[in-house]
C-alpha cells in the first residue's frame, strides 16, 4: 500500500476526513554524490516537522530508491508522534552497496553527504541518525564534516554517535531494548510462558534482540540472515551464534541449517531484516502467535490484514522499533544540555515511553475492534492532526 493509500485507509480509520497535510512530503532533497570517480544518488526526505524537528536515519543500501526513503520518512513521522516524543520524521539514504566498498570510501561518501545536505540539517532543524548498513563510525565522520563545514561544536545534529563524541549509553542496543519490553508485555497479556522465538535479520536489532531474549530465558530455535538459516529445536546459544557469525561473516553452519524460517512452528516471530519480507504466501503459512516488526516495514498491508484474520497479533514497527529513535531523542536531549545519563537512567526511561505507548495501543485495539496497526496509527495521527491544526488552523 502507498502512502495515499495509507491515508485513505487512515481517514476512514480515525474518522478525521482531512489528512492531505501527510499525503506527500515537505521537501524532498536529493543529490548525486561523487566519490573516488562513481556517481551515487542520494535523499535526505523531510516528511513533516509539525510536532518537532525532522528526524530519521540515513541507510546505504543498493535497492534505496525516492519511494522508499519517502515511506520511510512518512513512519518516522508516525513513530515520533506514536511514542510522544517532541520531533517529526524525515528519513535519508543513498544508493550504494557498501559491501562492495573500502572503509576509506565510506567514510569519503558519509563526508560527501553531509556537505550535499549541510543547509538542510542541523540540530533544530533535522537530525539523522543510523539505519540499514550505516553506523556510529559513519555517524562520527558525518558530525565531523558537519562541523568543519560549519566551524562549531553542535554534536546533536546527528546521533547514534559513538559514545567518546557525545552518544548515549543505550542507545546502541535501544532498538532491542525496546521492541523487549513490548514483547515481555505482551507474553503478560496474552498469557504465553517460555515462548519459542524465531529471529529473522541478524545486524543491530536482530542479534540484540536475540541477545536480550536469550539472556532472558526465552529460547531463540531460528535465526536468519541475508546468507542463511541456523536452527536448534533445544534453543540456539546466542553468545556462541555472535562469535559464530563474527568468525565467518554469517549465521549459517552454527547449527542445523534451513532454507526457509517462516514457516517453522514457534510462539513469536519478529522481522529484523527489510520491507515486505512476510507478504500474503507466507502470511498464510507461518505458525505463530506473535509477530513484532523490529525491521521498518517488513510485513506488508495485505499480509497483515490476513494475520489478523489468524488472530495473529502484529506489533507493528512504529511501535515495535521506536526504541531507537526515542534513544535517539534522548541523546539529543542530553547533547543540548550538556548533562549526560546513566545506562540505567536511559533504559529507565524507555521502558516507560514504550510501555505507555503499547498499552495506550492496546486498550483502544480492544475497543476498536480493528488491527493493532490500525489502533497504533490512530493515536499517532490523532496527535499529528491536532498540532498540525494548532500551527495553521
Ligand atoms: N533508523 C532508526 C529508525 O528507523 C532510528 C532513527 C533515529 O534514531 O532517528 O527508527
């Protein structure tokens, strides 16, 4: 589904009949980076700054393209408003396999970036972050070029920064963190004890969250990543599955291997990879009763329409994943003040962010009588549409 699409559904949903003002973005910037003699395309989308400065992160990936980073931008604009924190959306990315390249040219595209877009950022005005394939390191040479370009100190112009230059403890980990409070909430709330768990995506929030459950007692039975499937139906240990894929660059061979892991028996499944990974086929296929959307995007409109025919209970992204930028927010919080937290302080604090979202998104899901997606977008909106009013009447 587009994001006209999206709208419509959403006037329908919420009853509010006039949500053009978030059918298209505020600015779409783009920009043809050159590096060591390649052209590479870029986007910095700014979709809509009503509740607070843009915010969102920039990836590198080869399949970025203007439709993508523009929905992308358009959850973020959700999401911020979902957990209620003071900032918009807007979402970046460039069209580059960084796989395919040296360290050094990274770090010449990541600079490259910061001087096409340098009028446009800014610590009040939009903040980027990490996503797909982007890094604290490159987050480092980012705020670097930004301020040699602009002679200042600004750190919160940018964050997901590596602790020594102005990041957050927690922040590392807050994707995970907060998709686990989600999902410790909802075992409560739908009664489910030692659940099974299969992780698909194994980067920053699939390997976290793998991490947190584990350490937790849940038993992980699969995991997936771009090259390949592991599975233990006794539990895979995830200390020795990171060491693993650190040593050969995959997850594949630590246990038993697996073509597919969506269709395997297990209480929850949680999406760490990339959109549209959980379409109608598998929809119909996969045996579980959970599924928390830890990647941005990953179940698509009509897979989640049929999930919940299965009564099978989605956490949607804009939820699910909010960890991040909320400790995202919090870095910027504490880069403007210059007062810095501790770990405890910060997860402390999510943990409530989070839990008030879920719980304000579960109890009009019981009332609503739609999906879970459904009732997290209405809060969200309902608070969009109320600032956007209050600005311009
Ligand atoms: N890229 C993350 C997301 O999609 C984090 C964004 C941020 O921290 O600004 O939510």
């Amino acid at each position: 589904m587009d994001i006209q699409q999206t709208i419509k559904r959403l006037e329908q949903v919420t009853g509010i009949s006039n949500l053009n003002f978030l059918s298209k973005p505020n600015h779409v910037h783009t920009a043809t980076l050159v590096v060591n003699g390649n052209e590479y395309v870029a986007y910095r989308i700014q979709y809509n700054n009503d509740r607070g400065p843009y915010k969102g992160g920039i990836r590198f990936h080869p399949m970025v393209n203007r439709t993508e980073v523009e929905l992308l931008a358009f959850w973020m604009t959700i999401k911020t408003a979902l957990v209620d924190i003071p900032m918009g959306g807007g979402k970046g990315g460039v069209t580059i396999d960084p796989k395919l390249l040296s360290e050094e040219s990274i770090q010449k595209v990541a600079r490259e970036y910061v001087r096409s877009f340098n009028n446009i950022l800014g610590v009040n005005i939009d903040i980027p972050a990490p996503d797909v394939y982007t890094n604290p390191q490159i987050m480092s040479f980012m705020l670097d070029e930004y301020e040699l370009i602009n002679n200042c100190s600004e750190p919160g112009m940018i964050t997901g920064k590596p602790l020594e230059i102005g990041g957050s403890l927690g922040r590392d980990t807050a994707t995970a963190m907060g998709g686990l409070f989600c999902i410790d909430e909802a075992c409560d709330r739908l009664g489910l004890k030692d659940a099974r768990v299969i992780v698909q995506g194994f980067g920053n929030a699939g390997s976290n969250i793998a991490k947190l459950l584990y350490d937790k007692g849940y038993t992980i039975i699969a995991v997936s990543d771009s090259k390949g499937c592991t599975f233990s139906d006794s539990g895979l240990n995830i200390d020795l599955l990171i060491s693993h894929k650190q040593i050969n660059g995959t997850v594949k061979g630590y246990a038993e291997d697996l073509d597919n892991i969506f269709s395997l028996p297990c209480d929850i499944l949680i999406p760490a990879a990339l959109e549209n990974s959980i379409n109608l086929d598998i929809a119909k296929k996969v045996q579980t009763k959970l599924i928390v959307e830890l990647a941005n995007g990953p179940v698509t409109t009509e897979a989640d329409d049929m999930l919940h025919e299965r009564n099978i209970l989605v956490i949607p992204d804009i939820l699910a994943n909010a960890g991040g930028v909320t400790v995202s927010y919090y870095e910027w919080v504490q880069n403007k003040t210059g007062l810095y937290w501790d770990a405890t302080q910060v997860n402390n604090k999510l943990k409530l962010c989070m839990l008030k979202a879920l719980n304000t998104v579960w109890d009009l899901y019981e009332v609503q009588g739609r999906n879970f997606r459904d009732a997290a977008y209405t809060i969200a909106i309902k608070r969009l549409y109320s600032a956007h009013k209050l600005r311009k009447g």
